[in-house]
C-alpha cells in the first residue's frame, strides 16, 4: 500500500504544481507545454527517488524553505503594520 500511494503522489504532485504555476505562467496552460512539463517534473522526480534518501532528503528541505520564503517575506513586510494596541478592542456595533 506505501508503494501505490508513492506511485500515485508522484503523478499528482507535479500536475497540482503545473496548476499552482499556470496562473503565473499562461503559457502552461495549452496542452502541448502543460505535458511537456508535467513529463519533464516527473522525471525529475523519479531521478532523485533513485538516487537515495539523501538526496532526497535535502531536495524535501529544499523545497519546504522555497514554500516557506514567501511567508516568511510577507511577515516582515507586515511587522510595521502592526498595532497592539488594537488586539483587545471589540467592536460589536450599534445596537440601535
């Protein structure tokens, strides 16, 4: 069961990424580069599982700080925007 749900990951991961991608990328959107590119991923994919745990390894680590970064620049940007006087105001509106 571990392997079929691996077989089935790898076929999905790099179709949900095409369809994250496409909206930044139009071009992704016609049939020709969109299975070019899901190809192209899951080859890559498959070369790193068969290349070890290792390389993996830092290809998952690599890849969890890539999704993080955006977050991280976000919240940083935000910080100036921060006002704690306000976390404890309640407005529950008029009653009237």
């Amino acid at each position: 069961m571990k392997w079929l749900c691996g077989v089935i990951d790898n076929a999905l991961y790099p179709v949900l990424f095409l369809d994250y991608l496409k909206s930044a990328l139009p071009v992704l959107s016609t049939s020709f580069p969109r299975v070019a590119f899901i190809l192209i991923l899951t080859l890559l994919l498959t070369y790193l599982n068969y290349r070890g745990l290792t390389i993996v390894g830092w290809t998952t680590v690599l890849m969890g700080v890539f999704s993080m970064l955006p977050f991280a620049v976000m919240s940083l940007i935000s910080i100036q925007k921060l006002q704690p006087s306000r976390w404890l105001v309640m407005d529950i509106g008029d009653e009237n």
